[in-house]
C-alpha cells in the first residue's frame, strides 16, 4: 500500500502542541512526502510476521491517536517472550524511547528502539481482551468486541505460539500515566499523523504487532496502523 501525502507528517510552521518525551528520546527525522511503500493494518485488526536480526521493523501512525501493541517471541524458542518487568527493571524505567532495549523473560536483548518520533508509548498495561470490554466497557453489554489479545493470538497462532504464551505488550503510542497514588489514567495518544517507532531486531523473532481495539485508548475512535520490515 501507498502512503499518500494526506497522511504525511506536519510541515515545518504549522502549529505544533507541546510534546513530552522521557531521557534518550526522540530522534527526530525529516519529515517526507512521496511514495512509501508500507503495510496498512485495518482498524481493530493485526499481523504476526518474522523479524530476523538485524532487520528493523518501522511502525507508522497515519492519522494520529492511534496504538499499536506488539509482542514477540524467539522465533526458535517461543518459550522466550517479551518481558516488560525485565525491561523496565534493567532500564530502571517504563520509559521507552529511542536507545531502550527490550529484554526477554531469559534476560535476553531481543530489539532496541533506533527511532522514536512519538516519545510516549506503555509497558505496563495487557492487550485488550474480551474480558477487558466486559469489564471496563459495561456499555457493551457483553457483546463481542474485537481485541489486542484476539488478533495477537489468532496472528500468532499461526506459527504455533499458544494464546497463553502472551503476555504484556508494548502498546506503542499509548498514553499511560499514574497519580502519585499508583492510579493508572489512560489519556489521548500524543502521537501525530506520520509519527514512527522503530526497532531493531537483535535476535531472529516472531513478532505480532495490531492496530488496537480499544476505543478509549484511542481518543475514542479506532484508525488504522502503517508497518514495515527494513533489512
């Protein structure tokens, strides 16, 4: 798919809202217009692909406010997942921004962040689940809804990782924050149409990777998500 210039980043003069980023982050990159060739996950929908190492994965926001939650296991040992408790305790932080690394269950580098134009992105929160709009979406009444954890599995499982083997995600562009009480407030992503996040692969991985189904997480409305594999 084309990404047209409709959907390309804010040129320089045009009104910009102030943005927060933790230590490291972001990089900054020209903002481009033209062709680019990359792979559009439907709104409330998802993919599972191998990322071998080395190879960098460009994940694209392309109307803004929108996250997208990724996962991913050793490609030969599914036994080895994402942690996000290794990840924070090794970076002493749940910021993840541009030099993190994103550290395995076995303590393993399994990607790091080469560039991030976002700056606010979550560690802490699980993939939307039926049982999360059963919960916390009482106006759904118990209705189907598509998830994160849906798409995650149905994607993955394809290449035979259990839906049991998934755990907390990195929900990139999501905006999480907490009280000085602990309390969890989900607000408005802060990312922009044409924002990136990108990792490097440092081992050969399954990864799973959604456009989020969740409408309070995305400023009430769920968009699509741009991705691509760079060697």
């Amino acid at each position: 798919m084309t990404v047209s210039d409709e959907t390309a980043p804010a040129t320089a003069g045009e009104p910009q809202p102030p943005r927060h980023f933790g230590a490291g982050g972001p990089t900054f990159v020209p903002p481009t217009r033209g062709d680019v060739e990359l792979t559009r996950l439907a709104p409330q929908t998802g993919a599972a692909f191998v990322l071998r190492a080395g190879q960098r994965l460009v994940v694209v926001d392309p109307t803004g406010e929108q996250v997208s939650d990724f996962f991913a296991v050793m490609a030969d040992d599914h036994d080895e997942w994402l942690s996000s408790g290794r990840t924070i305790d090794y970076a002493n932080s749940t910021i993840v921004t541009t030099g993190s690394v994103l550290y395995s269950n076995r303590s393993t580098p399994m990607a790091t962040v080469v560039e991030d134009t976002c700056g606010r992105h979550d560690l802490l929160l699980t993939p939307c689940s039926q049982q999360t709009f059963d919960l916390l979406y009482p106006e759904f009444q118990g209705a189907y809804h598509p998830s994160c954890f849906e798409n995650l599995s149905t994607n993955m499982g394809r290449f035979g990782v259990e839906p049991d083997r998934i755990g907390t995600t990195l929900n990139i562009f999501m905006n999480v924050w907490a009280e000085r009480n602990g309390e969890l407030h989900i607000d408005p992503p802060t990312s922009r149409a044409g924002d990136r996040f990108v990792v490097r692969a440092e081992a050969d991985l399954l990864v799973g990777l959604t456009a989020c189904s969740a409408e309070k997480s995305n400023n009430g409305v769920c968009k699509p998500i741009d991705y691509r594999i760079e060697a």
